[in-house]
C-alpha cells in the first residue's frame, strides 16, 4: 500500500486538522489504498550549535521519512503577500528549507510542497456550512442532522451563505500581520455563536470562538466535495499530491 508523509512543520494542531482534510480528500478522490501520515511540528529537529545548516537538519529527516514513505508533502501557511515577501528574505525561513529541499535532484519527485494559501484557515473555510455545524453540534438540538437543520433555519442559514466566500485563497491580509482568514474565521465563529444564542454574553462568545487548537476538530466537521474543493486551489493541489502517489 503506497504511504505519504504530510509535514506541517508550523503546528502540531495543523498537523491533525490537515491529516483529516488528506483522509476526506483520498475519499473523494477514491484513492482507497492510500496510507496518509501526518508529522507536526515536534517532529522538526532543532539545529545545534556548530552542527549542520537547518537545511541539512531539515533534508536529513526527510530521508529518513523516505526509508519507511513513498513520499513526503510539506505543508506551511503561505501568509499574504506581505509576510511571503518577508519570509524569502530569511535564509533560515521554512519556506526557503523547504523550497532548498523540493530542489534537490536526488529527492525528485519524492518531496512536494503544497503551501496552503493564505494560512490554513483558508482550508477550512471552503465548507462554512461544516464550520458552523462544530459549533451548533455542541448544543443537544442539532447534534443529530445538523448541517440539515442549519441549512432550514432562516437566519442562521442565510448567516452562513452570506459569509461563505466564493474563492477563500482572495481573503488576504492587506498589510504583514493585518486580517486575513484566521480573523475571517474567528469573526464568523462569533456571529455563528451570537446566532445559535442571541442573549450570549460577549465574554463567552471570546471563550467558546475559533481558536488555532480547534482547527483538527472542524476539519473533521467539514464535507469535501466538487463544490467545497473549488473553493480553494491550493487545496486542490494538495489532492493533486496525493493521486500521484496513489
């Protein structure tokens, strides 16, 4: 059974959220022998004093991962155009021990890179109907057939077509550290939490609102279909990754 390593090498929460979205992706795209395994960010050995560029750290447990995987898959947020440009500045940067790695002739075609554009909160964003059900399935009256009852319910389902984005790659970040779509998401979880319970005080709305440590338990929520994959193309590129190894 042909085997890839997905690598997050930003988060460990990534990791998990991006392994699920792999497994949905493999089932729709009906790549029913392939094996997904996901590494997260303490996986990513630390460079020592005088030893090995990180680079060299980086490529070295790649082929490890090769000896045992037909292929590794890197996965960082790509960021908006500001923070890109402030990355490919940095020697030491993921993004440029990545990129020093994919080309590399000796690992050809075993390692790709499938930056999610912009941040991975642009993944889960494709399927708002997905991200709302984590949060109503946590109250008793939508625990059963939810994304149905959301779709029936007048305010909350015209909420959520209201703020599902057509394209999630073109929700950027005007400035380096400026909204982009962790803030999209974060903003849409609470208007989801104010529709579930209008009368819900503004501390718990900040309490129970997306944060970077739910991203695995709404992607596990989400439905990957045509639809929901044309919404965001790196995504896709990611399934593109996988059928090649399948």
């Amino acid at each position: 059974m042909p085997s890839v390593r997905i690598w997050t090498l930003e988060s460990d929460y990534d990791a998990k959220a991006v392994g699920s979205l792999a497994e949905k992706m493999a089932t729709h795209l009906q790549l029913d022998q392939l094996s997904i395994q996901v590494s997260g960010k303490g996986r990513l050995p630390k460079p020592r004093k005088g030893g090995p560029p990180p680079h060299e750290i980086l490529r070295r447990a790649v082929q490890n991962y090769l000896k045992q995987d037909d292929c590794v898959i890197f996965v960082i947020d790509s960021d908006g155009p500001m923070s890109k440009n402030q990355r490919r500045q940095e020697p030491n940067s993921l993004f440029n021990q990545i990129k020093q790695i994919v080309n590399d002739s000796s690992l050809d075609g075993r390692v790709y890179f499938a930056p999610a554009v912009h941040e991975l909160e642009s993944w889960l964003l494709i399927d708002c109907l997905g991200i709302s059900c984590c949060f109503a399935g946590k109250r008793s009256r939508y625990r059963e057939n939810c994304r149905q009852k959301l779709s029936s319910h007048p305010s909350l389902s015209r909420l959520i077509r209201n703020k599902q984005p057509g394209d999630t790659e073109n929700i950027v970040e005007a400035v380096a550290g400026g909204r982009g779509s962790k803030e999209y998401l974060i903003d849409f979880s609470e208007q989801i939490l104010l529709g579930l319970n209008p009368n819900m005080q503004q501390r718990n709305i900040k309490r129970e609102r997306y944060r970077e440590a739910m991203a695995p338990e709404i992607a596990d929520h989400l439905v990957m279909n045509q639809q929901t994959l044309g919404r965001n193309a790196s995504l896709r590129k990611l399934g593109n990754y996988l059928a090649r190894v399948n």
